[in-house]
C-alpha cells in the first residue's frame, strides 16, 4: 500500500459511506430501529425523509408529483454525524470535521450491524464513498496552482467559475468506479475550489469489507488530482 503525506488540515466538508441493497425494508422497521436507545442516544434528532414520484411524463399533460415518506434523517447535537435511512439506502455521513478511514468505518459497521437487527437485508448492491473537499483559493480560481486536473480552455488563465468531471474505472479493481467533479466555488464567501471524489462498488458479496477496498482509492485519487502546492497549503508550509 503507497504511503502519502498526512495533513494537518485536510479540506475535507463531508464524507459520507453508503449502503444500497435490495428493497425489501418497511417504514415500521426503519422506525423501530430509528426509536432503538443505542440510535436515539447518539442521534437525538431525527425527522422523516422523503420520495417524490413524477407521473405523467410522457403525456400531454402538465407532470405531477407525488411525495411519500421514504425514510428517515438522524442528526447528532451538535451536528457532526448524520444517519440517513430509507427502504434501499443506509448513508452515515461526518460533517464539520474530519476523522480517520478506520474510525469511520467501524461506526458504519456498527449501525449497520445494528440496523439488520431490525430490517434484514439479503443483499447488499452497491457500496459509496464520497469525499467532499472544498480548497481555498484567491478571489480569481488559478486552477494550476491547486489542481493537477488539466482543463483545456482558449480563455483566461484566471478563471472566475469552472466545472469538470472525470468517470472512469479503477484498472486495478475494475468494480470500483471513480467519479471526480471539480468545480470554482464559494464557502462562507471565501472563494475556492470544490473537489468532490465519489467511488462505487458494485455487488460487493463481501459485504462492508469492500468499502476497504476503495480506501487505497480515495486517498490515490485524492493526492493524484491535487499540487504539491496544494499539499503545502495544507501543512501550513511557505508557498511562496
């Protein structure tokens, strides 16, 4: 496994793991685990998550929708974890700070352990990760100074808002799928740089341990899409 430099303060904005399986969970399950001591002790907040269905597409008539509680959203206080829990879907999300792959993970485990106690799942489909980094820039975007990402364009080397995205197939494990979106952005009115880095795991047979697979991934596409100038930034070094 390559080894890459630890930063004393990571851009990360929010991290969420994801769970889809097979749909065969009803709503009074989703409660029954939602009401459970170990959830409402840690997740004291939680309000109903909802699905709209849109009919009528494919008529002459206006579309319509249709909202339905699909699910439910548990917040910690303050906010630093969210759970998010539907008939398909099982999301742990880190917002307002940053932690470990390995501290995540076993908290993912945990919930979800906890979770098929109430609702068995037969089948997990597919495993995510995504890493929402937001990187602080000038007021005008210098892509090259912070991105590796080569963005061809006739215009200005300044720019003040882009959009890029890049799909493609990890070689070394063609089931994992990388999905990276950098975009010019503003945080608090501080202009920067979005990099969102999404993987996906197909049919993972192995259950949560392929989200260990994609570990390696994250942090490769992590460090591969960004400058050394952007590392140094990071570790408070002199950039100038």
């Amino acid at each position: 496994m390559a080894t890459y430099p630890q930063l004393r303060t990571p851009p990360i904005k929010e991290i969420i793991f994801t769970i889809s399986f097979e749909e065969k969970v009803s709503l009074i399950q989703l409660q029954q685990f939602c009401s459970s001591p170990i959830i409402t002790a840690k997740f004291p907040s939680i309000s109903p998550g909802f699905h709209t269905n849109i009919t009528n597409v494919n008529n002459n008539e206006p579309p319509k929708s249709e909202s339905q509680v699909d699910g439910f959203l548990l917040r910690s206080h303050p906010i630093s974890h969210i759970l998010s829990v539907k008939r398909g879907t099982f999301s742990f999300h880190r917002v307002n700070g940053y932690e470990t792959f390995e501290k995540l993970y076993s908290e993912v485990d945990t919930y979800w352990t906890h979770f098929k106690n109430f609702a068995p799942v037969d089948k997990i489909i597919n495993l995510s990760i995504r890493y929402v980094n937001f990187i602080e820039a000038a007021e005008e975007i210098d892509i090259d100074n912070l991105l590796s990402l080569k963005l061809k364009h006739p215009f200005s080397e300044k720019l003040e808002g882009f959009f890029a995205q890049i799909r493609f197939k990890y070689e070394p494990n063609p089931a994992i799928d990388v999905n990276v979106v950098a975009s010019g952005a503003k945080d608090n009115k501080k202009s920067g740089v979005v990099l969102d880095i999404i993987l996906n795991k197909r049919l993972s047979d192995s259950g949560l341990k392929g989200f260990l697979d994609m570990r390696e991934v994250k942090n490769k596409v992590f460090f591969d899409c960004i400058t050394d100038f952007a590392v140094k930034k990071f570790n408070h070094e002199n950039i100038l």
